[in-house]
C-alpha cells in the first residue's frame, strides 16, 4: 500500500464503447475499514491495490456517504485505490501500460 494517500479512493466510470474512464470521483477515508463496512466487505478486502467492480447500489451508498457529485447512470462502476498515476497531469486509461 501507498502510504502517502492510503486513505484516498476513486470510482471510476467506464464507457463500454470505448473503454476509457469519462467519469471519476475522488474521495478520502478516515480508516479503510469505515469504506469496507459501508460495502459489507470481509475483514481483509480493502488492501493494497485491488481494483473493485461495484454494483449501483454500492455506488449509491459510496456517494450518499461521502457526499460525491457522480452520477455513472448505466456505465460501469470501480472502485480504485489512490495510486501514484492519480496525481499525473494525464490520464492513464490501464496501468498495463506502465
């Protein structure tokens, strides 16, 4: 885990055409066991750098919660930790490329 943002995550929205995130929200937790309780994941979920799929009423949740403008409608949802190609000035669409 990164320990200068380990607190810090993104959804991210992805247009199914053409596989490119259009949508992000950045958010901070106080612990990430608050984020895990909120999305009634096992004790050890919410590690390093796993990427979660997530279904619209966990986004729903996710944003209610934190008081987040994104709205995804039918694109799919990750949820992503902080990683240092967030604080890029260019948007790098897979970490594959790294």
């Amino acid at each position: 885990m990164d320990s200068k943002f380990p607190n810090v995550f993104y959804l991210k929205a992805t247009d199914p055409a053409t596989a490119s995130i259009v949508l992000e929200a950045r958010f901070e937790v106080k612990d990430r066991s608050e984020l895990r309780l909120l999305l009634d994941m096992p004790d050890d979920e919410i590690s390093g750098h796993a990427i979660y799929d997530l279904e619209p009423i966990l986004v729903a949740k996710i944003v209610e919660a934190y008081g987040l403008s994104f709205e995804p409608g039918s694109m799919p949802v990750e949820l992503h930790p902080w990683h240092h190609t967030d604080d890029y000035p260019y948007k790098i669409h897979t970490r594959q490329a790294l």
